[in-house]
C-alpha cells in the first residue's frame, strides 16, 4: 500500500515536473519569437527614416510631403490602437501579434512596389548619349545643353511624359504602406508586455522587457549597415548599365537602392511573424487540454436563463465602464501637473523627432557627407550610445533611489546640457556654396541679395540657356555654375563622370591666371573649414544624443506620483496617444515645411511643375533647423522649473520615492515610452 502511495507521489510529481517544462518551453518559445519582431519593428523604421531623402528625391516631391509619408506609420497605428489594446488580451495574443507582424511585413514590401512600376529614373530632363572618348568640339554657340552628350527629348514626348506624370502620384503607395506598416505594429507592444507580465515568473517581467529593448535596438544597428550599403548602390542597379551613370552618390539628384531596404526589412517581418501561430495562447495548458476544457464550456447549457440575465448586467456594466473613462479622462485633463508633463515632454520629443528625421538630408546639405557615409557614422556611433543613455538614466534614478523632485531636477540638468549643445550648434554651421545664379551673379564676381530670377551676365546671355536646367559643374575657380551651358562652356572631352568642359567664358572673367578656363561635372566639395566643424559637430550630436536619451528615460517615472494609484494606466496611454498623435504625425511635416523654406533651386518635371529641393542656403538651413529645434527646448527649461516649484509644494513633508511595488509599474511604463522614442527615432519609435 505504501509502494502504490510512493509511486503515486512519483506520477504526480513527474506529471507537475512536465507542466513545468511544457510552460517555461512556451514562455521561452514566445520570447525568442518576441525578440525577433522587435528587431523587424525597429529594423523597419530606422529604414523608413533612412529612406526619407531617396524617396523625396525619387518621387520628385517636397519635405513637407516626405514628412507626411513618415507620419503615415503613427497614424495607421493610432487607427487601430484602441481596438487592439481593449480586445487583445481576450483574444489569442500570440497570433494576433504574428498577424501583425505580417501585415507589418506587407506595408513594407508594398512600400517598395512602385519602384518595380515607375519606369527607369531620369536624374535630368535631358537623354544622355555617349560622347566619343576624348573628342573635343568647338561650338560657335553655348548651347551644350541641348547637343554635346545631351539631345533634348522630342516635343511629343515630352508632352505624352507630361500627362503620364500629372496623373501618377506613386508615392501614395508608399504613404499607404507605412499606414500598413503602423497598423500591424501595434499588437507587438501592448500585446507582448502583457503575455510576459501575465506569464513571466513574479518580479522577472521588467528583466524581460529590459532584455527585449536591448535586443530590439539591434534592428537599428542592422538598418544603418543594410542603409549604408544600399544608399550607394544606384536606384536602378541591375536594370541599367551602371557605367553610362554620370552622377555620384554626393550628388543631390542621387537616388540609392532604398527599395531593396523596404524588401528586407518586409521579409524579415513576414518571417518574424510564424512561430507565434504555432504558440499556445496559454503557455500553462497544452493545446489537448485546451480544447477539452472548451468542449465542457461549450456543452455547459443548464443555465441559458441566469446567462441572459448576465447579458442585461453586462450591458449596464458597459454604459458604467464609458461613463467612468470619460470621468477618469476629465480628472486627468484638470490635474495641472499631469497637463504640464504631457505638455513638456511632447516638446522634448518633437524636438528629437524633428531632428532624427532630418538628420540625414542636414548631413547632406550642410556638410557635403553621402547619404551611404551619413548612414553608417549615425548607425555605428549614435544608436548604441542613445541605447547606453537609455539604460544608465534607469540606473541612475533607481541607484540613487530619486524622490519625484530629484527626478525633475535630472530631468532639468539633462534638458539644460541638451539646450546648451542646441546652442554650440549655430558657430558650427557653413558657409552656403558659392554657386553662379544663386548665391554669386553668374560671371562670379558679385554676391546677390536673392537666389530668385538672377540675371544673366554678359558671359552667358547670348547662350539661350534652359535656367530650369539642373547640371551642376564644378569651376577650377571654386565656384559652382548650375549647368554648362550657364557657365558659358563651349567645348568638352572625356566621357561620363570625367567629362570636362572648356572655354567657359563665365570662369574666364573671374580672373584665373592660369588661363585654364574649365568646368567637370559635380557641385564643388566642401572646403577645409567646414569639414573641420563637421567632426565637431558629429561629437557634439553624440554626447548631445546620450544626454536627451538619459534625460528621456526619466519622464516615465514622473506619471507614476503625479496621478492617482487607478489612473496611471490610462494617464500612460492618453500620454502615447498624444505623442503619437501631435509628435510623430505632425513634427516630420512642420520640419520638412520649415526646410522647404530655405531651398534655393526646385527640381521642375517634365510639365514645368515643382519637384525635390536640389540645393539650400545651407546657412538658412542651418538657421532655421536649429532654431526651430531652440524653439521647442527652451519652453520645456521653464515648463519643468514650473514642476517642480508645484512638485516642491503640493508634496512637501510626503514620501515621494518610487516604491518597489510602483517600480515595476514605473518598468513596465517606462518600456512602452522608450517603446514610442524606438518608433519614431528608430531610436528609439526618431
């Protein structure tokens, strides 16, 4: 009898042993699954991110456009945020998250699909032909532009382009495939936070969400490389013959591969998205249990009567529920503390959001860097130090154990280091170009007061030149003419990107002792001077980066003792909603309109319409891009001062220390913001 009893125990103990098993291999299985769609999420918005310029550049559209194409994400994914935070945790959350996954992986592809339909690109308006090699021809005329390695296109071409351009507008395939991308976004977060936090073994859940955002910002460090090495390979690699290409990447008509980005980044979603319908959708039942004990609900049928009337509460439960939110959501909006905070830090964000977006194209325009350079520097050096930031701000606050007030004032000591970088900024911006007909008259001798309808000079104004035209050439006198026609030029040799033209009657009166009156293709490069404040300003922009991210980090534990105990959750999400909302949608289209302003020559298609921004009063822009970003910081200098006077009196004599129990609260808040800064900085979620 006793054997029977021993071997009893034996059975269940093995049987409880192999639950055990059969749960931890689940919860394992969803946080490798996890992990993986945390990667194809941020992998698929540091592309986004990236590609801004090429896709400006390629659908031939302004930064204000390109800034309403990046905010096309945040709002797919505010379409649908309610609805899956309210429904999702009673539903099957593991194929909920891998149907978003692979509806994120379809937005991406769909993304990349109009560069298969649009046709080759034409960086110029005019059909290159291949000069013979070395030859050299004299003209009576300046009219290079329209012979010389260049035939203008027949009228009825031009005329049949121009009905085919008026009526295509592929880029909202684009807009409409990072709507996609932000809808099947969604589930990843709030979903995945709440499985672990229903599943994880008790106090482990913040050990897991902290992993899980150190693994997810491997998606960026991927991004940048893949973006690095595709920004130099040519739009049309593979279609085209890549030597009759006479543009570089530094040229601002060169577009890269940005497709083949969108593809990977779609496939490495779609494929992120399979395990997760293979997972139970509770780990501590295996999937036999799980349909007996649904059979015995479904044949539970003695008691219809008590379920109507449990339908009739239900009902009224509901009207209570809708009334409580709207008086939940009133207390929050006349808590002056909480307006304040959300206030500030949708300023702080929209800062970093603004800058992170156009990061890449200032690069570009200010300092003469390639997109392909710009994307690595960023990628190797920036991100890993932002994800640094992140993790010492939770360190800092939670080793010196940070009342609310000393929470603040790290917050203000980080914000104001931040504001003073914002300002060390402005000494470190260029010069603008010394360009012919925009910033110098076209004979170079004299600076003009507008870049708009410049006159022709006496050097060039008998050459009937298209103005239009976008050609840059790169005088021996420093000096960049807006094509070579424009600089007067009347003979050429080489072929391709070695092309030189000669003669140029607009170099000749600048006074070159040389007598070497020539032009290659390109814009000049930058000069010494400002290559030298480029890595300044690169190691400013660094340190700059690690203090916002620490400062960053220690807004989410405000929200914890500035609300009450059973209105956080709401306070946490009215507080992502209006991010998302006013920060990631708004911020990218005001930045790009305020960059818009500071362009100095508009591309122009093939109907005479405007199209991307070939070059800005690079001072201008840097004016205006810092100054806008000065604007947005030093409101929240005083807003936070205003904090914490009231902090100071409002909880003057209480203990405002984050407690162990609101700690993990204060975790598990704090992921879902640094979730937000992931998607939109890819940071981040910008």
């Amino acid at each position: 009898m006793g054997q029977h009893q021993h071997l009893n125990k034996t059975a269940e103990s093995a049987s409880s042993e192999k639950k055990k098993t059969r749960r931890c291999n689940g919860f394992k299985m969803f946080l490798a699954a996890l992990s993986f769609s945390y990667i194809a999420r941020a992998l698929g918005g540091i592309i986004m991110k990236m590609s801004i310029t090429q896709i400006e550049r390629r659908f031939d559209i302004s930064s204000s456009l390109a800034g309403l194409i990046d905010g096309s994400f945040e709002i797919g994914n505010l379409l649908v945020i309610v609805f899956v935070s309210y429904f999702g945790s009673k539903l099957h959350r593991p194929k909920l998250i891998g149907i978003g996954c692979l509806i994120m992986g379809t937005g991406s592809i769909l993304t990349a699909l109009p560069h298969f339909f649009m046709g080759y690109y034409r960086y110029s308006k005019e059909t290159h032909i291949n000069p013979s090699e070395n030859s050299t021809s004299s003209l009576s005329t300046c009219l290079i532009n329209q012979i010389l390695s260049f035939n203008r296109t027949s009228p009825e071409i031009v005329e049949k382009d121009c009905v085919k351009e008026s009526g295509s507008h592929m880029w909202m395939y684009v807009f409409m495939g990072n709507m996609l991308r932000g809808i099947g976004e969604t589930p990843i977060g709030p979903l995945g936070i709440s499985y672990i936090d229903d599943f994880a073994k008790e106090g482990h859940s913040s050990l897991y969400v902290g992993s899980l955002n150190a693994i997810g910002m491997i998606g960026p460090v991927i991004g940048f490389i893949l973006g690095s090495l595709f920004a130099k390979m040519y739009v049309d690699i593979g279609y085209v013959d890549l030597s009759t290409i006479r543009i570089t990447p530094k040229d601002s008509r060169w577009v890269g591969a940005w497709w083949l980005g969108f593809l990977v980044s779609g496939l490495f979603s779609i494929t992120s998205s399979i395990p997760f319908f293979f997972l139970p959708q509770n780990p501590n039942k295996p999937q036999k249990e799980r349909k007996v004990s649904l059979s015995l609900h479904v044949l539970k049928t003695n008691d219809e009567r008590s379920q109507t009337a449990n339908l009739t509460n239900r009902g009224k439960k509901v009207t209570k529920n809708v009334t409580g939110f709207f008086q939940s959501l009133k207390s929050l909006l006349t808590n002056p503390l909480y307006v304040m905070f959300v206030l500030l830090t949708l300023l702080q964000i929209s800062s970093f959001i603004g800058s992170f977006t156009y990061i890449f194209k200032y690069m570009e325009q200010q300092y003469g860097q390639s997109a392909s350079q710009a994307n690595f520097l960023l990628g190797v050096i920036t991100i890993p130090t932002i994800a640094t930031g992140m993790f010492l701000g939770g360190y800092i606050i939670k080793k010196f154990k940070l009342s609310l007030v000393g929470i603040a004032k790290f917050s203000l000591l980080t914000s104001i280091i931040s504001f003073l970088f914002q300002l060390i900024y402005f000494p470190l911006i260029c010069e603008s170009k010394s360009v012919a007909g925009l910033t110098l008259t076209y004979d170079g001798n004299n600076s003009v007061a507008s870049h708009i309808d410049v006159p022709l000079s006496y050097c060039n104004s008998e050459c009937n030149c298209d103005e239009s035209q976008w050609e840059p050439v790169c005088g021996n006198n420093g000096i960049t003419y807006l094509s070579p026609c424009l600089a007067g030029c009347k003979s050429l040799s080489g072929i391709k990107k070695s092309t030189v033209f000669y003669n140029c009657s607009c170099v000749e009166v600048t006074g070159l002792q040389n007598k070497n009156y020539s032009v290659h293709l390109g814009e000049c490069p930058r000069d010494d001077a400002c290559t030298r404040k480029f890595y300044v300003y690169f190691a400013i922009k660094v340190l700059d980066s690690f203090l916002c991210a620490i400062g960053l980090t220690s807004y989410s534990v405000l929200v914890i003792k500035i609300v009450q105990p059973e209105l956080k959750a709401l306070a946490i999400g009215f507080h992502s909603m209006i991010l998302r909302s006013l920060g990631g949608i708004l911020v990218p289209i005001y930045f790009g309109a305020v960059i818009d302003t500071t362009c100095m020559k508009w591309s122009t298609n093939s109907c005479g319409a405007r199209g991307a921004c070939r070059i800005y009063n690079s001072t201008f822009l840097g004016r205006a891009f810092f100054g806008l970003k000065v604007a947005l910081v030093f409101p929240v200098l005083v807003l936070l001062t205003v904090f914490i006077f009231i902090v100071k009196k409002k909880f003057r004599g209480k203990d405002t220390k984050v407690s162990e129990n609101e700690r993990q609260v204060m975790d598990e808040a704090n992921l879902e913001f640094l979730n937000n800064i992931e998607q939109f900085a890819s940071s981040t979620e910008e």
